[in-house]
C-alpha cells in the first residue's frame, strides 16, 4: 500500500494486476513504517545522548566498540568498515578525526606492511568506558525494556536475516 497521508491508500486490486508488484497490506505498512521510524529515532537518540555527554557519535561509538572486543585493540582498516556496515572512505574520515583526539591511531600492518590498522589508545579506552553505562542505559531504555524476551529474540532474528540477505547480495560479495 503507499499511502498519501490522508488515511486513504492510493492501492488497488487493480494496480497488482498492472504492475506486477505485491503490495504491503495493512498491517504490513503499519509495521514497516514502524520499523523506519522506531529506527530512526533510536538512533538519533543514542548517538545525540553521546554527543551531548561525550562529544562523540555513535560511530566513533561503535568504532571503539569494535577495536576493544580485538586482541591489541586494533584491527584492519578494511574489516573495521565491513563490520560498521559503512564505506572505507568514511570509516577513514572517522579515524582520521577520531585519531586527531589522540582516540585512536593508524599504523602499518605487521603481517603485510599494506593494509593499516586502526588500534585504541589508552585515551579512547577511557572515553569507552565511560561512555558505555550511557549508551548499554539508553539500549536498555528505549528498546530492551520495552520488549518481551521473545519479541526481542524475533527482532533480532529478523533483523539478523535482513543482514545476511543483504551482505549476500551486496555487489563487492558477487561472482563477476
């Protein structure tokens, strides 16, 4: 269905018929843009709590994430933004900036000397540590708590295999 903001839906029988597309029903509208909008905003607000207390976005948020789960914490360049989800050029815009507040630095790769690794300093450590009771808070708050146990094992599920159907369809993973 495509609504037009006026309660009404601009669907028909007839446009199936005609296009070929499935259309969401009712209730499946309802939940997509439930789904974009509780997204949205969740995300807006973890990454405006972190700015607000500790100057820093989720990004860089999750970037430090990253690199504490890694022994050394460090970690390649190139597998710091596939696990972001995000592209090479701004996970190194990110590092840059990130590097530039003594967070983090860039080093040559000791196994090849050609790829870099991004690896924590004490100063990003610290900063982690003291950001993550705000940010596990605000989890907890606006989603966790929120849903059942259940509920949250379904979305996790769901969303789980919305990211697999979409890395394995992603154009870099394809057979040229």
């Amino acid at each position: 269905m495509l609504g037009h903001g006026r309660g009404t839906s601009l669907y028909t029988p007839a446009m199936t018929e005609t296009s070929g597309t499935r259309w969401l029903d009712e209730d499946q509208q309802r939940s997509w843009r439930a789904l974009v909008m509780g997204t949205t905003l969740l995300m807006d607000r973890l990454d405006a709590d972190l700015r607000y207390a500790f100057d820093i976005s989720l990004t860089e948020y999750e970037i430090l994430v990253r690199l504490s789960e890694k022994p050394g914490r460090r970690m390649r360049m190139a597998q710091l933004a596939e696990a972001l989800c995000h592209s090479r050029s701004r996970v190194t815009h990110t590092v840059k900036r990130m590097e530039d507040r003594e967070l983090l630095g860039r080093t040559d790769s000791p196994e090849d000397g050609r790829g870099v690794l991004a690896a924590m300093t004490d100063k990003g450590m610290a900063l982690l540590e003291d950001a993550a009771h705000l940010h596990v808070t605000g989890v907890r708050t606006n989603v966790v708590d929120l849903a059942s146990d259940d509920d949250l094992a379904a979305l996790g599920r769901v969303m789980n295999a919305v990211a697999d159907h979409l890395v394995a369809r992603h154009p870099e993973t394809e057979i040229r």
